[in-house]
C-alpha cells in the first residue's frame, strides 16, 4: 500500500533539483511514491529527474503540457495512488523522518490533513547556510496537537497558515470535497486556493511542532519574488468567491471562512506589492508605480465584491465592515 503520493513540480530547476529529489527519495519512509511533474524544463531538469526513475521505482515522471503550477499539480492529483497526499516545491529540500512522521500522526487521529512548523533558510556565496524556524504557534497562533474544523478558524478569528508544502492531506477528503488548483499561467499564488478551501471542508486538522521542510528563500527566480505575479493571485480571490457563494447553503460560517481566506490572501498580496515597489517611489513606470496601480485595483475590487464583511456565526455583520480590511 502506498502510504503518501508525494508531489514535485518543475520547471528549469537545475541548480536545486538534485538536493531536493536526494531529500525525498532518503525518506525513511519506504511506502511511497514519488510524481515529478515537470512543464517542459530546458536547463537539464529533465535529464537529472530521468535519472532518478531509473535509479528509484518509486520515482514517476509526469510531462505536462502547459507551463500552470495549478495544471501540473491537478496532474499529479489525478495520477496520486497514495492515503496522502505531500508537495515538496523543488527548489527545497525535507528531513529524512518527515513523511514517516506526518503519516504516523495523520492515520493516529484520522485527520484530514497534518501540517508542521519548518525552516526558512538562505545560501551565501561562501555556501554557509543559515536557517530560521517558522513557528506556527507564533506566526498563525496555531495550537499544537488539537483538532481544527472550519468553525475555528472564524471564531476565534484564527489566522488561516498560507503554506501548502508542510504538511499532508488526505487523498480521498480532496476528491470527496472537490478540491483542485486553479489552472492559470505561471506558478504564483495557485496554492491560495487549494489552501482555504481545506480549511472551508476540512473537519479534522491538526498541526505539528516539529520543524520537518526547508523553505528556500534565495532562489531569485521564485514567485515570490515577482510583482506581476500578484494578478494571478486575483483570480485565486475570484475562484474563492465563487466557492463561497456554491457553499452559501452549506454547513454554517463556510461562507464566512472562504471570505476571510479571500481577504486574507488580498491584503497579503497588497502587502507583497508595496515591498516589491517602495524603491520605485511612486513615479509612472516605476516599480512603485507599478504597486500603486494594482493597490487600486485590488482596493476596487476587494470594497466591491465585499469580502471583507465577515459575518460572526449569529449570520450578523461583524462590526468592522468593508473598512476594516485596508
């Protein structure tokens, strides 16, 4: 039986791929499978991951088609034999006991998915690394070990954790609650989705201490690091909207969560966008100009569609409104 279908999508990689696919394929645990989606890679990604499906059979290389983080994700999730599902972003790497660990604690309570604490680390040119651990206790005021539904992420106003890749959902919850990624250009922001809308159906969540992924944060190629990306995170906002509104009539406060996910995810962008542009000052043209521009857009957009009206579990307005968002 395999235990976690473990998903790795690439593109042109070549610098970080064969670090990451060490990490993965090192796991202690041996029930797994491993779906390297790659969108037409150029820079010997290619040749690197084809060398491990013949050095591991457990390693599977998927092509796909079109140059869509969300589209290559679908494709492993249609391809995925596994209980669980993993995402491990190729440009990263995991500790050896990670899946063992999450599979463990996931079957132990029956959960829905399991997500833990992780590092962020950075290369300098001399090669020494330096880690910092991302708690989610303290930066989602996550309680360790206890079971979440979607009612606590709106009462308690719980801070909804952003990442995908830390953790392991369970395969059958995905396909019974119809949860995919949008399949837009690039590869920017299609994990918004797919993030609320677990915690908008997820009845059983949990979150673990332990530091078990490296999250890369000096790869200048990243999303992360590219402004224009931000639009795809505006259809990830629409996409979540329409959710909303198909689970209106659905189990009590889903609405209110997909609408804080939503607004949530919009001011984070906004938030993106007025680091990325601050050198620009402002002028036309400029990356500041370039900030400014989509702030008003996302200002229109946001105030008009009303996301940032939660409304408490009694099905009233919160009292902060529309006005207290941005």
């Amino acid at each position: 039986m395999i235990k976690v279908s473990v998903l790795m999508p690439s593109l042109n990689v070549v610098r970080y791929i064969r670090e990451c696919m060490e990490s993965v394929i090192s796991q202690t645990m041996e029930e797994m499978e491993i779906l390297c989606i790659d969108a037409g890679s150029t820079d010997g990604t290619l040749d690197i991951l084809a060398e491990y499906v013949r050095k591991d059979r457990r390693v599977r290389l998927i092509k796909a088609d079109k140059k869509s983080y969300g589209y290559q994700m679908n494709l492993g999730l249609k391809e995925a034999l596994g209980e669980y599902i993993g995402v491990v972003e190729t440009d990263d790497f995991i500790l050896p006991n990670m899946y063992e660990k999450l599979y463990a604690f996931a079957k132990k309570n029956n959960a829905d998915y399991v997500k833990s604490d992780f590092d962020i680390f950075t290369t300098l040119e001399d090669g020494q690394r330096i880690f910092l651990k991302y708690s989610l206790k303290k930066h989602s005021k996550i309680t360790y070990d206890t079971i979440y539904t979607p009612q606590d992420f709106l009462m308690r106003k719980q801070t909804i954790d952003i990442f995908i890749w830390n953790g392991i959902y369970k395969r059958n919850f995905l396909l019974e609650k119809e949860i995919w990624f949008q399949e837009t250009p690039g590869a920017a922001f299609q994990d918004c989705g797919f993030r609320y809308q677990v915690v908008l159906n997820a009845e059983r969540g949990f979150f673990l201490e332990d530091s078990l992924y490296r999250y890369r944060r000096d790869n200048i190629n990243s999303s992360t690091y590219n402004s224009k990306c931000v639009l795809f995170n505006l259809a990830e906002c629409k996409n979540l909207l329409r959710i909303a509104k198909k689970n209106r009539h659905g189990k009590p406060g889903t609405d209110d969560v997909s609408s804080k996910g939503v607004c949530s995810s919009c001011i984070s962008s906004l938030c993106r966008i007025a680091d990325v542009g601050a050198a620009g000052g402002g002028n036309e043209g400029s990356p500041g100009g370039i900030s400014e521009h989509f702030k008003r857009v996302y200002r229109a957009w946001i105030f008009e569609s009303g996301f940032c009206c939660w409304r408490g579990m009694d099905g009233n307005p919160d009292v902060r409104g529309k006005s207290g968002c941005l």
